[in-house]
C-alpha cells in the first residue's frame, strides 16, 4: 500500500500545511515520505509503542 507513487500523490492532494500521521516508524517509510518531499518527524508513541511518524507539507 505504501509505495513511493502514493506518498508524492498524498503529497499532491495535501494542502499546505497538511499533516499525515502514522504509526509505522520504519525507516524505509520515513525516507519515502522525505523524497515524496514530506518534512519528518519522529514523535513519541502511545503506551506499548515507541514511536510513530509525523510529516506535513510546508508549500
């Protein structure tokens, strides 16, 4: 489901200052959201997970 098409086509359909969240917090997937042009970040999990991923468009 997570390709690199899919994350420059949310990227396309996101309004400035969009927001996606998730809870996947692999590697593979914060680097595909970063050349789909995202800003990431890494944020702190709810309880039983380390952590999660935030990234928003800024233009």
């Amino acid at each position: 489901m997570w390709t690199d098409e899919v994350f420059a086509q949310l990227y396309q359909a996101t309004a400035p200052g969009g927001v996606l969240v998730s809870y996947c917090a692999k590697g593979s997937f914060k680097r595909s959201l970063k050349a789909a042009g995202w800003l990431v970040e890494k944020i702190p999990g709810p309880p039983g997970k380390r952590e999660m991923t935030r990234a928003w468009k800024v233009r």
